[in-house]
C-alpha cells in the first residue's frame, strides 16, 4: 500500500483561462464594414474621379489635373488618418470610442462625394474630395482599431486575411455598381457606392459592444501629442518602423497603377472613353479573383505556419513581376495577365502585413495611435506617386512602361525592407 506520504503531489491550482475568441458572427460583420468602407474610399479614384476630371479637362491635361486631386486628397488623408485614431484614443462618450468617428466619418463622406459630382471645376472637385478622404479616413481608423481591440492575437492572421480581400471585392463592387448607373449621370455613379457601404457600417455600428474609456483615464492632449500622433521613433520601435517602410515601398508601387490604370488604359491600351468602365470592371474582377484566393489562402497558412516575414517578402517580390508585365502590355489580353499576377501579390501581402504590423506594435494600450501611423504608410504614397509621375511620364516621353517599371522597382524595395523586421518569424 502506498503512504500518504509517497502519494504524487495532486495539482491544485486553478484550469487555466480558455483564450478569449472572436465569434464567427461578430467577424462577419465587421468584414462587411469594412468592406462598405473600401467601397465607398476606391469606387471613386478607380473609375469615377478620373472619368470626373476627364469630363472637365480632358484626357490631355487629364493626368496632370488627377495629380493635383488626389496628391491633395492623400496628404489630408495622410495627416487625418493618424490624428483620428489619436482622438478616437482618447475618445470619451456614452457611444464608446469608436463609434462616434464611424457614424461622423461616413456622414462627411457622403457629403463631400456630392460635392466632387456636383463640382463644375477642379477647385470644387480639390476641396470635395478632400472632405470625402478626411472623413472616411475618420471612418477607416475608427474601424481599423477594432481588430486591436476585439480580435485576439491567435485569431489577427485568419481575420487579417479575411479583410485582405475586402479591397478587392470592394474594388469589383464598386466598378460594376459605376458600370451599372453610368446612365444616370455623375451623381449617381459617385453616391450609389456610399450609399451601398452605408448599410453594413450602421449595423456593424448598432451592434458593436465598443470599448469606453472613463474620463478619469482620459489622457492630456497637447501639441507634443498631436505631432506624436504622427510620428513613432524608429530607435524605439526598429521593427514597427522597417514594417512601415515596407508598406510605404509596396503601396508607392501599387500607388502608380491605381491612380494612372485609367489613363493608361485610354492612351496606351486605346479604350474609349465610353467602354472605359467595363473594361476597368473587367480588369478588377481578373485581379480581385486572385486576390481574393491569396489571401484568404496566405492568412491560413500564415497562422498554421507561424511565420509573416516570408509571406510578405515573396508577395511584395511576385507583385513587382506583376507591374513589370503591366510596363510590358500592349493590348487587353496581356495586361489582363498582368492584373492577375499582381493579384496574387497584393493578396498575400495585405492579408499578411497589417497581422504581422499588429504583432509588432509599440504600444498595444494605444493601437489605434499606433496604428494611425501605420496607415500613414499607406496614405503618403498616394499623394506622393501622384506628384511624381507627371515628371516620371515626361522623362519616359508620356510612356507608361517606364511609369510601371518605377512602380516595380519601389515594390521590389518594398520586400527587401521586411527583411530587417526581427520580433516576427
């Protein structure tokens, strides 16, 4: 018989905590938000603002006007975006402190659509579309700071990469919903896409249970914390900030084909005017197929594998190829090729970053501060491609392969920045 005494010691302590899970529908709804919002921020600089401005000057001074609108828009969208999600930090309310900037955000960009449709020069179109991007970068950092907030970390690569293909679907939904009422006029082809994404952002709104902030616990905000809503210093946060020159890489190449897919299209491919929206419908639906696939692919295996850094680097690498074939293109068939390439690209690396970003962040008590930052990686380039490639397309002699082959290099660049990322595998 065994004695008391030569017994195993039994543990006693208390079963650990299951880890918290996001629910399947609460993930959903959040997706659908998300995706109106891409709706309602891309169906406007795809097909409609050019179309916009090509209506007011012309395809001629088309290119050099698009530049001054959406540099414009990126630079507001780029200090906006930041400070929102600073002010959503620090937001005090009985709605929480999310919810307010989403309802304010999609109100302001509804409003400064109209403006841009209605606008009879290109001064009213500026000031239009910089209310529309002010206000749904609002919305976007307000809805980008749940993933923080509410998504647990062994959950962020799946989730991540189910909102790596909201881009995409919105970018289709939003070429075929313009295809669809461009017989309705301009106002319509600018305000059916926010009016679409309206509906999923006041669900996800009425059903959100936000995070509150006690008014005690609200911090001082001063102008040292304005410029620090800008700002995270590379010496603290090393891979934070090679993470965020990754992205800045990526996104100028990306930039150049998303601002200029129009105007290529019309003066490089020869597309008329007239078939210009179905043929941008049928170049985003090629791409976003893709898309769609590598992400929804790449985050999965992202999480079973536990690695981010070799998903974003061949990512970055294969959508670099992709904007090569675009510089290559001389007809349709070829340059659907090409969007198919750089779709499988861009899946795998938006689906992967913003997961391998949210491990990587400075300060997880202030996510959607840091977070704000991150996106102005994303922001900066869409004004600063804008502004350069006029010089670009005058030194290749209006060509746009040399364009593109810029855009590559900056994504290749892009890859080679992760490398320097050490926290993350």
């Amino acid at each position: 018989m065994t004695s008391l005494s030569s017994r195993p010691e039994e543990d006693i302590s208390p079963p650990a905590a299951p880890e918290p899970v996001a629910g399947k529908g609460f993930i959903a709804l959040y997706t659908l938000a998300y995706l109106g919002i891409w709706l309602a921020i891309t169906a406007p600089i795809v097909v409609t603002l050019p179309l916009k401005i090509n209506s007011l000057v012309g395809a001629d001074n088309g290119p050099k006007a698009l530049s001054l609108v959406a540099g414009v828009g990126a630079v507001l969208a780029m200090i906006g975006n930041p400070v929102f999600d600073r002010l959503s930090d620090r937001t005090v309310s009985g709605m929480g402190m999310r919810r307010p900037w989403m309802l304010a955000g999609l109100v302001g960009g509804a409003a400064g659509l109209l403006l841009v449709s209605a606008a009879p020069g290109i001064p009213l179109v500026i000031v239009g579309w910089a209310i529309a991007q002010l206000s749904l970068n609002a919305l976007l950092a307000a809805n980008v700071a749940v993933l923080a907030d509410q998504i647990p970390t062994h959950q962020r690569g799946t989730v991540s990469g189910i909102l790596g293909i909201c881009l995409p679907i919105a970018m289709v939904i939003g070429a075929y919903v313009v295809q669809a009422v461009s017989g309705l006029g301009q106002t319509a082809m600018f305000l059916f896409p926010v009016a679409i994404a309206a509906v999923p952002v006041i669900l996800f709104v009425l059903v959100l249970k936000d995070r509150r902030l006690a008014p005690a616990d609200r911090p001082q905000w001063s102008s040292r914390d304005l410029v620090s809503s800008l700002y995270v210093n590379p010496r603290k946060a090393p891979d934070f900030s090679w993470a965020w020159l990754s992205r800045f890489l990526f996104v100028m190449g990306q930039s150049f084909l998303l601002t200029y897919q129009a105007f290529y299209l019309l003066n490089k491919i020869g597309i008329s005017e007239d078939d210009l929206p179905h043929q941008v419908f049928v170049a985003t639906l090629v791409s976003s197929a893709v898309w769609v696939l590598a992400s929804l692919v790449g985050g999965r295996l992202s999480d079973v594998m536990r690695r981010r850094k070799p998903f974003v680097l061949v990512s970055a690498a294969i959508y670099a190829i992709g904007l090569f074939l675009v510089a290559l293109s001389t007809g349709m068939p070829m340059f659907l090729v090409a969007m198919a390439v750089s779709g499988v690209g861009i899946g795998i690396y938006f689906a992967i970053d913003l997961a391998l970003v949210t491990d990587v962040l400075p300060d997880p008590d202030n996510a959607a501060k840091d977070l704000g930052v991150f996106n102005i990686a994303s922001a900066l380039p869409q004004s600063i491609a804008p502004a350069i490639a006029p010089a670009i397309l005058t030194l290749g002699g209006g060509d746009y392969t040399i364009l593109f082959y810029v855009a590559a290099a900056f994504s290749v660049l892009g890859a080679l920045a992760i490398l320097k990322v050490r926290k993350v595998r």
